[in-house]
C-alpha cells in the first residue's frame, strides 16, 4: 500500500509528502525506533486527552519514514482520531481523504470519514461514505457499527434502514454474520429469529454468539438457559475479561456478592483487560452491596480520578463517603 505524490492541503498530506522524500540521517534502524517512539507518544497524549500534543508528535513520527507503509498507515488513523477528538473535523476530513487517495476500497477509512460528516452535520455525504464503508467491508459487522453511529447522532429512521438492510442480505456461510444477524434480531425484537440465527452461529464455531444468546434467552424470560450460555461461553474463553465480568454479574444477580467480587477482581487482573470500566464499576457495586463500603469508596475515588465524566459515579462516590461518616461517626 504506497500513497501517491499528489497531495492537496492540510499537515497530514504535507507530513506524508515529506516523509516520502526525506533522506535524513541516521540508520534505518534509528528511524524506526523513532518513529515508534513518536508513535507511543502520540498515544498516550491521546490518552491523557492532549490533542495538539498528539497530532505534533504523530507529525514527527511521519517525519521520520522513508517509505509509506502499513506502520504509516496506522499512524495517520491514529493523527484523524486526535484531530476529530480536538474539534479540527476539516483537518481530519484531509487526513482520510489522503488515506483514501492511497487506497479506495478502505472500508474502514470511509466509516470514519463518515462519522466527521456526521459530526459536522453532513449527513448525505455520511451516508455516502457509510455505503462505501458496506461495500468494502470484510464482514457484515460493519451494519452494526453504522446503526450504532447513527443512532448515537439522532438519525433513528437512516438507523434503522441499514439493520433492514443488512436482515434482507444474503448471511453467507461464515459464522461471524449469522450472530450479526442475530443481534440485529434481538436489536429490533424479534427475539425466536435471534435466538435461532444465534444458535446457528454457536453451532459454526463463534462462541461469542452466546453473549448474545443469553441476552435475548433473557429477554424472553428463559433465565436458566441465559445462564448456561454465560457458563459455556465462559469455560471457552477462561482468560476473557468479558467472560468474569459476566460471570461475575450472574453472581452478583444471585445475590452471592463475594462471588461477584473475586470474578471481577480476576478480570481486571487478566494480562489483557477489554472492558476496564465496566469491571471496575461492577466491582465497587459488589462491594458496596457485600457491605464493604470502605473498599467500594476506595475503589470509586479511584474509579472517579481515572472516569471523571462518569457523573453517576461521582454522585455514588459522595453517598459512600457519607456512610463511612455515619459508620464511623465523622462530622
């Protein structure tokens, strides 16, 4: 994948046209190294919501390359995502544009792409951007993703007229679409056709299918066959965070709380840890509910410093700390 000379405005496609010209100095080695240092750099300004540090520091890892390939390519997303994030929707717009000039079949670009025109209330060239995404796409989960974009923004009617489209589509032999399909079921109600493109899927080999089963089994009031599809999915991801934070809600539904705890506690101590807040948040509520409210009001000052948008939980946090006064007998 090699991106053209011919480049139009904005930094990224100045950066990108440098790159490919710079001779620099310095071994091959020496650039690399940079380059994935300036790369960590970026990221983790992203991460402490440092935009403008992000894109500079993207910029100097762009800089450092002799060639444009699949590193670059992955850096220039992560350059769109801080330029979205910091408001630049235009310089953002330039970026994918770019990355589309170097590849026309990017699913993944024109997604993106479209959801800066959405942001900036472009919605037909959204949309635009979003068929193109379909078309391109290497699975059908690319429906779901464009409902939940729009949905998200307030077009429920543009919405819902991709799940009718992905439902009226051929599912193909691949397992992954038939628990698309089964989730777009469940999404509008038709709980006996999830439950039996679900099933499907199961028996095809995706057990991530059973996540969903066990919602809509739920849905259908079938508590006992959630739960054995919590279990099974389980004990066929053992290290899955996601897998103990279920296991830990269906302790936490029984009422056996110190249950819940050690399973939320053993996701979030997992190598790799998908679904951090949502294991933190169950974590504080199971000891809150076990009646540990000095290591829930811990657990959520932390929670709270690392979340600080949660406004719910910054609420809880002022409950717990008031209990802990009335235990103790604080003023």
């Amino acid at each position: 994948m090699r991106i053209k000379k011919k480049w139009l405005l904005a930094t990224t496609a100045a950066c990108l046209t440098a790159a490919v010209l710079l001779t620099g100095c310095g071994s091959d080695k020496e650039r690399l190294e940079k380059e994935e240092a300036y790369r960590t750099i970026g990221i983790n300004a992203m991460e402490e919501g440092n935009y403008t540090a992000a894109m500079e520091a993207f910029n100097n890892a762009l800089a450092q390359a002799k060639t444009i390939g699949p590193d670059e390519i992955d850096i220039c997303f992560y350059k769109a995502a801080a330029q979205f994030a910091s408001g630049s929707y235009g310089d953002a717009v330039e970026t994918y544009n770019v990355l589309l000039e170097s590849d026309s079949k990017n699913s993944d670009a024109y997604f993106l792409r479209g959801c800066v025109y959405l942001k900036t209330n472009e919605s037909a060239k959204a949309l635009e951007d979003y068929d193109q995404a379909i078309e391109y796409a290497e699975n059908d989960e690319i429906y779901l993703v464009i409902y939940n974009s729009l949905n998200g923004a307030g077009y429920e009617t543009e919405a819902k007229r991709y799940l009718d489209e992905a439902l009226e589509k051929k599912t193909g032999s691949k397992a992954e679409n038939y628990t698309v399909k089964g989730k777009i079921y469940f999404l509008v109600g038709q709980y006996e056709e999830a439950v039996e493109y679900l099933t499907t899927a199961i028996e095809k080999g995706d057990v991530e299918a059973d996540l969903y089963l066990a919602q809509t089994y739920e849905a259908l009031g079938e508590s006992e066959k959630a739960d054995a599809c919590i279990s099974d999915y389980a004990e066929a991801n053992p290290q899955s965070s996601v897998a103990y934070n279920q296991l830990g809600c269906k302790e936490m539904d029984a009422g056996n709380y110190e249950a819940a705890v050690s399973y939320f506690e053993e996701g979030l101590e997992l190598e790799e840890v998908t679904n951090e807040q949502e294991l933190r948040s169950n974590l504080i509520a199971a000891c809150e509910y076990s009646g540990d409210f000095e290591s829930a009001a811990e657990k959520m000052r932390e929670y709270v410093e690392d979340y600080p948008n949660d406004a719910a939980a910054a609420r809880e946090y002022l409950f717990l700390n008031k209990n802990l006064d009335g235990e103790t007998g604080e003023e």
